[in-house]
C-alpha cells in the first residue's frame, strides 16, 4: 500500500504577507501537487505558549527516567499541573511526530528566529528525543544577506541556530535552507541598489521551494 508523504508546515512571521510565507508556500504547494498531505500551524496567528515550569518538571521526569521513547514521553507528566501542560504539548508533539518532512517558514529578527517559533520549539523538545529519518526545510527572508563571504555572515544566528538545533535535540543533520535576502532594500532608499539581487535572490528561492517540494513528496511516498 501508497503511504502518502506528510508535511507540518509552519509560518513564524508577523507579516501576513511576508517573503518567508511566500518562499514556503511555494514548497508547500508543490508538495500538494506531488499528492502529499499536510498539517499547517501559524505560530504568529496562532502563538504557542512559554513553558511553564510543570514543563521543566516534565523533562526532570522524563531524565531521571531514562525515557526518550517518543511514544512514551507522555509519562513524565504525573501531578495535575504537568498534565495541565501535557495538554499543550501533546498536539503539537503528535504534528511533529507524524510529519515525514518539517517546513519552516520563518524571518531573521534581530539576528535569530522569532519568539513565536521559539516557543514552539521548547514545547515539543525534550531530552535525548530522536527524530531521525525526518528532514527539514527552512524558508527564510532575512533583511540584509548573510550568506558565506558578505560583511555580516557572522551575525546570522537564524541559520546557524535552526541548524545546530536540529542536529543536537532532534538529531537531523538534515536541514535545507531557502533564503530570500536582502529584503529590506524594497523599502530602504539606502538599499535601493540592491533590488536587484534581493529579487533574484527570491526568484531562486522560489524555484528552488517548488521543484524541491515536488522532489522530496515523489522521493518520501512508500
């Protein structure tokens, strides 16, 4: 039996218009039209809530246990306050957990991700969690470029920071990148002369979301 590719597809931008949102729908379309299913979750319409401690007690269980099944993990939740916190977590862990590919949608905010997608990454993160097999893809728009070579490639704590994370909690070396830079020179008269490269910089990416979308739906059916 045709296992259908699943998708959790999730937006972070305040704009609702926005170039991240753009770059990821692309994907996400894509992947629609290749017969694969998806889960969409806005995290700024819809924002995740901050941890609470109950959350911390969790993880505390869940370590002195020795627990890191996934199927399990509902287990460290014992009083009536971590269960409280339970109910946050469950959905969102259950989306994560039955998508075969992770799309994020996001924009470099002062430097890193929004605290709308932060908060969702501590909500379904715990300890020695693994997601192996999975993979992700990012959809981002920063403001100025931050690629390797350009004067503030050290300041990019998006990329390197969603990279890293991946690697050390969920253990995806996995994570594709589709920037769209340099969106700030559509309205800074001091960036004017870079238009140019901001549109052909989200040209590609939005070539890159759509045949890379089509691809990995085609290459995840079973």
């Amino acid at each position: 039996m045709t296992r259908q590719p699943h998708l959790l597809h999730l937006d972070a931008s305040a704009r609702r218009r926005s170039f991240s949102r753009e770059v990821s729908a692309a994907f996400a379309d894509a992947w629609r039209e290749a017969d694969g299913t998806v889960t969409y979750r806005d995290l700024a319409a819809d924002p995740v809530p901050h941890l609470t401690e109950a959350w911390t007690e969790i993880c505390d269980n869940l370590l002195a246990d020795g627990i890191t099944a996934l199927d399990r993990l509902h287990e460290g939740a014992r009083t009536p306050e971590q269960a409280t916190a339970w109910q946050t977590i469950e959905p969102l862990l259950n989306e994560l957990v039955a998508a075969d590919v992770i799309l994020i949608g996001t924009p470099m905010y002062n430097y890193g991700v929004p605290a709308s997608l932060k908060a969702w990454i501590d909500q379904v993160t715990f300890p020695r969690m693994s997601l192996t097999g999975r993979r992700i893809v990012v959809a981002s728009a920063r403001g100025g470029s931050y690629l390797p070579g350009a004067p503030k490639a050290a300041f990019d704590h998006q990329a390197r920071y969603l990279q890293d994370f991946a690697a050390g909690h969920f253990a995806i070396d996995d994570v594709t990148f589709l920037h769209a830079e340099l969106a700030n020179a559509v309205i800074d008269p001091h960036l004017a002369d870079l238009r140019d490269r901001h549109e052909t910089s989200l040209a590609e990416a939005l070539k890159t979301a759509r045949d890379l979308g089509r691809e990995l739906a085609a290459r995840t059916t079973t």
